[in-house]
C-alpha cells in the first residue's frame, strides 16, 4: 500500500469531496475513486458511504482508519521535514481548533509571533463550537483546541491559558452606561442578548444572574460573539461579553463596555487535548507559547 493512497483517504474524509480530494493529490476523480475501492477491498469493508448530491461521510470503520492514518501521516510528514532541515528546527503542522471569540481576537497576535518564530510550521485553524472541537480532540482530527472554561476529564487534558473579563456591553447612550461601573441588579427586565444556551460562556452568564436574583428579558440568542455585537449595536438589548472581544467596537464609539461592581468576572480560555496522546514538537511548542499570564 502507498502512502500517497492513506493520504487521499485521508483528504476526502476532511473535504467530504472526491473532486476536492482529487484537486489535493492532484489526480484524477476516478483515480480517488479507485484508491478507495482498494482500500475497501483490502479490508473487506465499506469506508465511505456516498450519500446524495455527491456528498460522503465515513463509516465506523472509516473514522477508524482515518483516525490512525491522520497519525501516520503525520510521522511521515515529519520525517521529510527533518530530512530537508536541520534537526534542531521545529518543523510540521498543527492542526487547531477553537471557538470563534478566541480565534478572532485573543489568538491571532500568538500565532504571529509562532509562524515568525518557527516559518518552517504550518498553522492550520478552524473556527467551531465547543462540544465540536472536543469530539475532534478524541478522534485526533486536530492536534488540540482552545476553548472557553475548559473541563478536565478521563478522556482529556485541559491546560489552562488566560482569564478574560466579562463585561457589561450597550449601545451608546444606553442609561446604564452614565456611570463607570454597574450593579448587576440594573439588569432586571432588561432587554438582553444571550449566547445560545450549549455554549459554556452562557451557563457562566446564566449563573452570575441566577446568583444576584437578576432575571433579563432574553430577546436574541446567537451561537457568536461577532453577530451579538452586531445586534447590541442596532439597539436590540443589551449583553455580557468578554472586555477584549469589544475592544474595537469600545474604540470606534460603536459600543460602551461598563465593569460590574460586584465584579470582577471571568471567563477561563484553555487548552484541550486527548489525554494521551503525543504531541508532535511543533504543537508542543505552540502550546508553550500559550503561556499562562
């Protein structure tokens, strides 16, 4: 078996696409098409099923492969790297995954300072929610995630990073916004626009209201930062939302961010992994920028 036939396979399992698959390897659609027949018939199984309109999905045994050969690959990758460069460069990919408020504003400024730091590195990331990114986490389709209020747990390892700020976030010339600081109790009745209820920053806000006796009146739900802002600007309530996700806005006068009294507030950002796995040196070392402040 090839090398180049594990990462077709591998392709069309992360575009969900023959002809995207095809386009990587630079091949032919009937050429994928062959190399995964090969692969199902070597192992005596189906890999993909082909659903309508061309689409694809990977059986059990597909996420199986997938899941060992990503690993493969990756090793191999690796090898070549340090055969073309000197052993003592950080070499390789690193595949992250991490919610749309830390991708936007906390990360890029690290990984800026990583890829100058280490040009041979390739960073690959994509934006998703959390109970996403940890599914990709044990399957080892990325090599870690960065999210909000990370959990320990049996099956991952949680490496804490930073402490953010919640603040209370209006529309110019909102009342509340006439004094420096809040009371959480002037939220009540409250028009409010809140985090989709799965979303770990929206237990947190929930319980700080909870606690205080503080009941909102929840108009909009939104699974993302940017579109929460978007809708506290044109007047449709108000929100919590971490002080440096506003920061922009705070400075072009579109939106006023006010501290709460009975404050301060955070949200935790970390690292997750796969407990177990073996990070290659070049995601090893992009964690150790993420140092904790």
């Amino acid at each position: 078996m090839h090398i180049e036939t594990l990462k077709t396979f591998c392709d069309l399992v992360e575009t969900g696409s023959f002809s995207r698959a095809a386009q990587l390897s630079y091949v032919s659609q009937s050429a994928v098409s062959q190399q995964i027949k090969m692969l199902e018939t070597r192992y005596d199984c189906v890999l993909i099923e082909r659903g309508p309109g061309h689409s694809t999905t990977p059986t059990d045994a597909g996420r199986l492969l997938y899941a060992e050969c990503r690993q493969l690959l990756e090793r191999w990758h690796q090898v070549e790297e340090r055969l073309r460069h000197p052993a003592a460069t950080i070499i390789g990919p690193v595949r992250i995954a991490t919610v749309y408020s830390v991708g936007l504003h906390a990360l890029p400024p690290y990984v800026t300072r990583f890829m100058k730091a280490h040009p041979h590195v390739k960073v690959h990331i994509e934006y998703s929610r959390t109970n996403r990114i940890c599914d990709a986490c044990l399957n080892d389709s990325i090599d870690f995630g960065i999210v909000a209020f990370p959990v320990r747990r049996a099956s991952m390892t949680a490496v804490p990073w930073r402490h953010e700020k919640l603040v209370l976030v209006c529309p110019p010339g909102h009342p509340l916004t006439r004094t420096r600081k809040v009371r959480i109790g002037q939220l009540v009745d409250e028009d409010f626009v809140a985090f989709e209820r799965d979303i770990p920053t929206r237990r947190t806000i929930d319980r700080m209201l909870k606690e205080h006796g503080v009941a909102v009146n929840r108009v909009m739900e939104f699974d993302n930062i940017e579109t929460i802002k978007r809708a506290v600007e044109v007047g449709s309530g108000l929100s919590i939302l971490p002080e440096g996700t506003v920061a922009s806005e705070v400075h072009g006068g579109t939106l006023v961010a006010r501290e709460f009294r009975e404050g301060p507030f955070t949200r935790t950002i970390g690292a997750i992994h796969r407990r177990g796995r073996t990070l290659s040196a070049a995601a090893r070392e992009f964690l150790r920028f993420l140092s904790p402040e």
